[in-house]
C-alpha cells in the first residue's frame, strides 16, 4: 500500500486524496534536470526534489539510487566517491540527452496532483516542522514542555477529527 509521508515522519494511510502520483520516468528527469544545474550527491537530490516539490514528492533511496546506477551504466551520468558521499554529474552525453528533451518540471508536475486542500495541509505541515526545528535547536526547558503539552494536545484534536464519523454530512444529504 502506498502512503503519504510527511518528510520523515510516519506514514500516514491512503485515502480519498493519498498520495501524490510520481509516473514512471519522473525520478529519472528529476535527477537529470538536478545533474543540469551542477554535481550533487543522492541525498542532495532527494532534498532538493522535496524542497521543489514543496514537501509533496520525497522519493526514497530504493528509487533514487537504483536509477542513479542505470544512469551510470547508459553512460549519462559520472559518479566519483568524495568524503565519504557519491557525487555525481552528467557526462557530455548526458548533456546532449538532456538538451535534447523537454523534461519539464518533474516536481511541480508531482505536486499538482493533490488536490488544493492537501497541498495547503502539506504546506502547513512542513511549516510546522520548521518550527519544531528552530524548538529542537533553541527552546528552554520551559518552551520544550509548553511545545511538549501543545503537540500532545494537537495530537488528540486530529484523532478526535478523525474520529468524527460524519453524521452532520449524513443530515445534510
């Protein structure tokens, strides 16, 4: 089953509006229009398709290294080991296959398959996250147990939505 993970957090289940849809080919033209702009390593890459994806597309490493590799092996692409990290760039064929395709923008494309509402809610979760962040990084003990009471609270207010089995809607029909 596939599901939709907030980057790096549980998954959460399919539903009505999960998950986003990555097409076959989308993580190849990702790391090549990546590679475009200049070297970079696996996790780089994943970072940045999640940056331009808006925290919507996140592929994992069984996706992006598995096609990094086939990349390398049609000759498209270099990888040279530095600092403990693969760095990889296009070669002069990869270039011409590059410049001779219109790959688009594999990330807004991904991204413009959620409706609105989760886009927004997804926004809104990375957002949060970054708060979190900045908490993890400068937050007093005070602040850590007023942000630990919020989250828990927060916590039990989506499962109390998630809960809500619909009876209003119900009514209304």
């Amino acid at each position: 089953m596939d599901a939709w993970n907030f980057a790096g957090s549980r998954s959460l289940p399919d539903g009505p509006h999960f998950p986003p849809r990555v097409r076959r080919g989308d993580v190849r033209a990702a790391l090549l229009s990546l590679l475009g702009e200049g070297a970079r390593n696996g996790y780089q890459m994943i970072q940045e398709i999640q940056h331009r994806s808006q925290g919507v597309w996140r592929p994992s490493p069984g996706s992006v290294y598995p096609a990094l590799q086939q990349l390398e092996d049609e000759g498209l692409i270099t990888g040279e080991e530095s600092g403990g990290s693969r760095t990889y760039a296009l070669t002069e064929d990869g270039r011409r296959h590059l410049d001779a395709r219109a790959l688009g923008d594999p990330w807004s494309e991904v991204a413009r398959t959620l409706p609105e509402d989760m886009m927004e809610l997804r926004m809104l979760w990375g957002r949060l996250g970054e708060a979190f962040g900045q908490l993890a990084q400068v937050a007093s003990p005070r602040q850590v147990a007023a942000a630990r009471e919020l989250l828990k609270s927060t916590r039990r207010s989506v499962f109390a939505i998630l809960a809500d089995d619909g009876d209003e809607e119900e009514t209304e029909r």
